[in-house]
C-alpha cells in the first residue's frame, strides 16, 4: 500500500521510539490518519503507536484532543496556534511520550490568498516542549502529493525531535 519510501521512514519512527521505549500519539486533520495507517502498516507498531486522532472538522479538535474553539475561532483551524494546540492536547490525552499533529489545506479548493492550498502546519509536543513548522507545499500539487509530503515532513520532525533529546 505504501512505498519504500515511505515505509522506510515510518520503520525509522518506530525503531527509534522502541529503542526507548517509548509510544507516539498523532492528531491528524487534512492527513485523515493516513500517518497512524503509515505506521500500523508495520509490523509491530503495536509497541510504539499508542494513539492516532482524526480531528478533521473543528468540534473534533475541541472534543477529541482539547483544542479550545476560541484558539481555532481566532487563528483558524490551518495555524501554528492549532497545530501545537493538537500535538500537546493529543499529548495530553493519551499515554505516549510524544505526539505529532498535522493540519493544513490539502486542495484542491478551500484556499484562499491568506492561507493558500498546500499550507501545512506540523507540530511535535514531547518532554522538550512544542515545536511547530509551517510548509507551503505548492497549490499546484495535487491532494495526494501534498498529503504525502504532509506525511513525510511529519515523520522527519518526530525523528528531528527525537534527536534533540
């Protein structure tokens, strides 16, 4: 389902989080999961995802992973605010010692001049804070190739974080 590419990174999330002992949470909007499916498509991730969130419309954000609806109100679901809102709220509402979160517009509608197609925030929450990116991905790409490189981007900063450690 998955190429080598992408399955080799997620095997390099999973090694690295094992070796600690250590579990990953995602929070996942404009990618629908598609990073917990990534990571479950290997064998034994059991030991490192501990939960994967779908937060794909705003009253999820809020119910599921405790973004607050006035933060999303004032900044829009696509922000930094949100994102680190998402990777800390999903930190906080599981057991893993580090979450991911991703949220963005993947096209091909729904941009606009402020927040154009292909605008994706990720952000890391662990033990050494929240930290966030903001990529802009081309409104000329496709859903699928933004979602993709969404996905990507997001392993490398779980591995980027780890690193940090």
């Amino acid at each position: 389902m998955f190429d080598e590419e992408l399955t080799g990174l997620a095997e390099r999330v999973l090694d690295r989080f094992a070796a600690k002992d250590q579990m990953l949470a995602c929070a996942e909007s404009c990618t629908g999961g598609l990073v917990a499916a990534l990571l479950t498509s290997i064998a034994g991730s059991s030991e490192v995802l501990e939960r994967g969130f779908v937060t794909y419309s705003n009253e999820a954000k809020s119910e599921l992973i405790a973004v607050p609806a006035e933060l999303i109100g004032e900044h829009g679901a696509v922000s930094m605010e949100v994102a680190m809102a998402m990777a800390s709220g999903a930190l906080a509402t599981s057991r893993a010692d580090a979450a991911v979160s991703i949220t963005g517009i993947a096209g091909p509608g729904g941009g606009s001049h402020e927040k154009p197609v292909g605008l994706v925030f990720i952000a890391v929450a662990g033990d050494n804070g929240v930290f966030g990116e903001e990529f802009r991905f081309g409104a000329d790409r496709s859903r699928d190739d933004i979602r993709r490189d969404a996905v990507i981007s997001a392993l490398e900063m779980v591995l980027a974080y780890g690193e940090e450690e």
